[in-house]
C-alpha cells in the first residue's frame, strides 16, 4: 500500500491541531482566503463533522457520556463518512481541503487525553483511511498539519470566557496536558507532515508562521 503524502491530480489537503483554546480558528479562514485570493478552490471543513451524516455524530461525541472506545468508534465512523463524501472528492478535483482537526485530534485526545489504545487507533486509522483514488490502495493523512502548541494553561485561561463549554472544553487542565503530550507524540512520529506553530503569541504573529509554513510548502506565493 502506498502510504505516501500525495493528495492525487493537484489537491491539498492541510488539517489544523491543537489544544482546545489555542486559537487556530481565525487562522483557518485567513487561510482560505490567502489561497483563494491565488485562484485556488478550497474547501473548509472540520472533524468531527463536515458531511450531514458526520454533524449528527458530532453532536453526540460532543454532548453524550460515553466512553473512549465509543468516542473512538464515532469519531472514526464520522470521518469514514467525511472522506466518503467531502474530502476525497474535493481532493480529485484538485482543490484545498482545510480541514479543522482531522485523525491526529482522535490520537491526542481518545489516546492521550482518555487513555485509549493507540495500538487499536493506529489500526482503525488504517481501515478507515484506506482509499483507492487512482484504483491504487492510499492511506490518506493530511499532505501539512498545523499544531497550534499551546500551554494548557494558558489555553484554560482564553476558553474561561470563551463559551459554554462543550464535554471537552469542560475538562480540566491535566486532560489538556495529556492531550498536549498526544500531539508532542503525533510530530515525534511524523515530523515531515506536521509543523509547530508556536500558539503564545500576538494572533499577526501566529499568521505570520502560518504563511511561512504553507508559503515554504510552495503552495502560497
Ligand atoms: P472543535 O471545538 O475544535 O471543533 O473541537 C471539537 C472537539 O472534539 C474538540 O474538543 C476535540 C474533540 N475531538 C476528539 O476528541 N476526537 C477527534 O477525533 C476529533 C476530530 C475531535
């Protein structure tokens, strides 16, 4: 199997991560609009979600008790469907998928925020993940990452007031570490795909890292 960073016939596929609170939203956007304003098509999307199958299941994964293995279990059932549905045909028509937390999230925060099996992880991502773009088995995985790394503590701080909070948001500070750890650990194991962008500065800062990031890639002038 081919497990290699292509998207097929010209598309991107970039996903964004981080720690509830680290700010990568207004990013997400100023992205799309950076790309679309060089004549790219893009399409933004998130996990869990993006498709009105994956919404459904966002919202329980979200709001209902459950336990690792079913947070697991919807998460990846949602993204089966997202790919289905949105990404892989966004990507043969060669577009940008900016996708607002993609597989690496369910590693963070079912593996390292709940404990979960990363061994069982690593191998739902690969039944679900396989793709036949080119009538050639893929394992599809973000071209770029963005890792918005944000201390904890400081992301605590910025949710305080931010909204109610949903099952995640409402978590304490030692989760979030677990989760940060999730991620350190994502970009140990995949150090060409992800890029640490250094969440604790002026948001025009972090702008400015995130357009380096995909300017170097070659896909911004
Ligand atoms: P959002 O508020 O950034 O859209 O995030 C949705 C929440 O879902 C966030 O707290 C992280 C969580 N999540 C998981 O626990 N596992 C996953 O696989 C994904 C994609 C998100």
């Amino acid at each position: 199997m081919n497990t290699g960073m292509s998207s097929g016939q010209g598309g991107i596929f970039i996903s964004f991560e981080g720690i509830d609170g680290a700010g990568k939203s207004t990013h997400i956007e100023g992205l799309a609009q950076a790309l679309r304003a060089q004549g790219r098509r893009v399409t933004l999307t998130r996990e869990p979600g993006g498709t009105p199958l994956a919404e459904k299941l966002r919202t329980m994964v979200l709001n209902d008790p459950m336990d690792a293995m079913t947070e697991a279990l919807l998460v990846f059932a949602a993204r089966r469907d997202h790919l289905q549905q949105l990404i892989e045909p966004a990507l043969a028509r060669g577009e940008v998928v900016l996708c607002d937390r993609f597989t690496d999230a369910t590693f963070a925060y079912q593996g390292g925020g709940r404990g979960f099996d990363l061994v069982v992880l690593a191998q739902l991502e690969r039944w679900v993940q396989t793709v036949t773009p080119a009538g050639a088995p893929l394992l599809r995985e973000p071209d770029l990452t963005l890792w918005f790394d944000l201390d904890p503590t400081i992301a605590a701080q910025r949710l305080v007031s931010a909204r109610v909070p949903d099952k995640f948001e409402a978590q304490p500070v030692e989760f979030f570490r677990r989760v940060a750890a999730g991620y350190a650990q994502r970009q140990t194991a995949a150090p060409q795909r992800f890029a640490r962008i250094e969440a604790n500065q002026s948001r025009d800062a972090v702008w400015q890292d995130v357009l380096a990031t995909v300017q170097s890639r070659g896909w911004l002038s």
